[in-house]
C-alpha cells in the first residue's frame, strides 16, 4: 500500500516518537525489485499458498522490505515484486501513532465481530497503481492470522489506516487490487491519475 500524505507528518515528526511493535528488517541483506503495475497477469490471479518455510522465503521476505521501503510504501505483497507467493510484509502507521512493522505468511483475514464492522472511509493508494489514490470505505479494524517466515503460527491485528493496510495487501493475495473495490467511474478515475503520473520508483513494465 503506498503512504498517505496526511500519515507523513506523523512518520516524519521527530519530536514524537512512535511506539513500534515488531522488528525493523535488516535492509542490508535484501535487494530492490521493480514494482508489478495493475494489468500484469501476477497481480490479477491469487497467488499460491507458501509450502516450504526456508531460505529462499527468508530471502524474498529480505527482497520485499527493501524494496517497499525504496518505493515508500507501508505494505508489500509478493505478486507485486513478480512472486507468485501469498506473503506480505508491512511498516504502516496506526491511527493511535503506533508503528506496525512486520511480515505474515498465508495470511487469512479473520471474520469480524459485530462490534468490529464500523466502516472508515479513507483515500487509499497502491505501488502497483502509481500516483492514484480514491476514497474507499473499509471496516477500521482487521485481523490476519498465518506463520512467520519460519513456520510459526501469527496473529496480527490492527485498526485505523493499518486495518486498512492489512486488509489490502490480503486482498493482493487474492489477486485483488483496491481499484477492484470502487465503483467503474472512481476506477477510471484512478486509472487517469495513474496515467498522468510518472512512478518515483521502478516499474515492471507491462506488454
Ligand atoms: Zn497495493
């Protein structure tokens, strides 16, 4: 999911730290991978669940943070580095100024109490749609559960703008992007913003 204005001042305020929950990544071990844009076929078909829990995931998990945070973003699935893969890694802002950081394997959005389905209607943007953001309501609180990269059972849950991160890079997994989610005419406008725009990182160029 790509960074939202309105969050800058709240990651970029050194006078307020955050409270961080999980580990910042050691980005000397990845490498930056362009970035798959909307219309190419990995984005648009659900990727495969994860069997093998070694080296090679460690590593595409090292590929992801780096190059998530070399397009600025605060969450990366697989598909949209080229990995047909259902991991997503993520460093997104809260609405309380938590920092989230982290990465989840064969993540399953869990069912959302009664209680939890209050929807919040936010701008949402996306690497793999560069320069284009639309308002889109979703519930403000979300919970995924799946394993580490090592196999262990995880439960991360979150509310506010990091709800909405982890219910998107889900949905990525599924072959989903957000602009699925919004009515044909706020598609299309997306669509327009993306084509106007010229990407601050690299991108996949499509056929
Ligand atoms: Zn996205």
């Amino acid at each position: 999911m790509a960074e939202q204005h309105e969050h800058q001042t709240v990651t970029d305020s050194p006078a307020e730290p955050l409270r961080v929950v999980g580990e910042e990544p050691d980005t000397s071990r990845g490498t930056v991978q362009p970035i798959t844009v909307v219309g190419n076929p990995v984005l648009h078909r659900a990727c495969r669940t994860v069997t093998e829990f070694d080296s090679t995931l460690a590593e595409l998990v090292d590929d992801m943070f780096v190059s998530m945070y070399a397009a600025e973003g605060v969450g990366l699935a697989a598909n949209q580095i080229g990995v047909d893969a259902r991991v997503f890694v993520y460093d997104c802002p809260d609405d309380e100024g938590v920092r989230h950081i982290g990465h989840i394997v064969n993540p399953v959005l869990e069912e959302l109490h009664a209680s939890h389905r209050q929807l919040d209607e936010s701008p949402e943007g996306c690497l793999s749609v560069p320069g284009a953001y639309a308002d889109l309501a979703r519930p403000d609180y979300a919970a995924v559960i799946g394993s580490d990269k090592d196999g262990n059972k995880i439960r991360v849950e979150g509310s506010g703008f990091f709800a909405r991160c982890l219910q998107h890079e889900t949905d990525h997994l599924g072959g989903y992007l957000y602009i699925d989610r919004l009515s044909k005419r706020d598609r299309k406008d997306a669509l327009r913003q993306m084509a106007e725009s010229t990407p601050k990182y690299q991108t996949v160029p499509n056929d």
